[in-house]
C-alpha cells in the first residue's frame, strides 16, 4: 500500500525556518517524481516544487522561489522541503504527492502556521 | 503561467442530478489535464487523469473529455457522498497549475 506521511509542521515566527519531511512508503520511492502542493485555510491547492527521481530537474512556483528548497533522499525514502524566510502568506497545510505526472497519491498533510 | 479556470465556483446540486464542471487552460495544454476531487478535511483524490482515464477505483459516474484548452468533468447520476470540491490540474508545463476550485454543495 502507497503511503505518504509528512511531518515537521508548526507554528514559526515570519521570517523564521522550517524543514517539512514526507515518509514514502509501499512503492519504489526512487523511481518517481515527488511534489510538494500547498492549501491555504479556506482557499484552493497551490502547487509548491517538484523534484525529478534523482533530483536532476527541481522546479518551483515563483511564490516560493529563492525561499524554499525541496530535496530527497532516496536511500531513505524521504522527501524534504526547507522553507526559509517564512511569511503569513505561507501558512498552509503543506501535502507532498507522488508525480505520474497526475497525483495519484497525496499524504495527509502538515499544517505550517507563520505568525509572531 | 498556464492559468487554469474552472466554472462554475460553486454549484448546489440534488441526488441523481447530471453535474458538469469545466476548466479552461490558457494555452494549449493538449490532453495533460487531471481532476481531483477534495471533501473537507481530507487530502485530494485523484479522479481522472489526460483528460479522460479514470484512476483505479472511480466510481463510473465520474468521467472526464476535452483537450487543448477546454475540458470537462462530468458527474452523472450524483451521489450524496459526492459533496467535495473539484480542482483541474496540469502538467503541460513543469511549473504546474491548479484550477481555482469547484465546490459541490448537495441539497
């Protein structure tokens, strides 16, 4: 069974850091492109940054660019996301997703809050 | 940017009903477009993938058309657990794009 666990959310002053996980499980982690896709309270998803099975090609939404950095290790099934330079508008249930290029599988979610 | 524009926003629907929402990209996209259905409080499902695949386990009702720049998901017979809000999703472009959102509300 495909499985996706993110962790590493929270509260976080603007201006300050975060370094969100996502635990793949129950397929080749090193065979697919991973993303991370965010959703603001209320509002719609957000496509964040995706990375290429071995992080050859690294895109990112130019909300985030210069701010945040995806990386993975593939040796460890895990998919990573540093956010730096973190503002109010940031704040978000943060998903990482398995690239087919449809999502064909989401995890549950981790909420990052950016306030002082 | 590929812009990606659903309509409507929001729709109130009854059981049974024939639901079609639609996307709009704003450039030829060809068939790399994909629907997910979100409920509240949980993680989007995909639903279909290219414009018209059903992703394993979609119920039948659930079906997808269009390419270049029009597409359209369609619901038939609608089910009260269909409840949800509906995104589109391409991946024409590495800098991929989300429609706004189509949110189903059931009498």
């Amino acid at each position: 069974e495909v499985q996706l666990v993110e962790s590493g959310g929270g509260l976080v002053k603007p201006g300050g850091s975060l370094r969100l996980s996502c635990a793949a499980s129950g397929f080749t982690f090193s065979s697919y492109s991973m993303n991370w896709v965010r959703q603001a309270p209320g509002k719609g998803l957000e496509w964040v940054s995706s990375i290429s099975s071995s992080s050859s090609y690294i895109y990112y939404a130019d909300s985030v660019k210069g701010r945040f950095t995806i990386s993975r290790d593939n040796a460890k099934n895990s998919l990573y996301l540093q956010m730096n330079s973190l503002r109010a508008e940031d704040t978000a249930v943060y998903y990482c997703a398995r690239e087919r290029p449809d999502f064909d599988y989401w995890g549950q979610g981790t909420l990052v809050t950016v306030s002082s | 940017e590929i812009v990606l524009t659903q309509s409507p926003d929001f729709q109130s629907v009854t059981p049974k009903e024939k639901v079609t929402i639609t996307c709009r990209a704003s450039q030829s996209i060809g068939s790399s477009l994909h629907w997910y259905q979100q409920k509240p409080d949980q993680s989007p499902k995909l639903l279909i993938k290219y414009a018209s695949q059903s992703f394993s386990g979609v119920p039948s009702r659930f079906s997808g058309s269009g390419s270049g720049t029009d597409f359209t998901l369609t619901i038939n017979s609608l089910e009260a657990e269909d409840a949800a809000t509906y995104y589109c999703h391409q991946s024409s472009s590495p800098m991929y794009t989300f429609g706004q959102g189509t949110k189903l509300e059931i009498k």
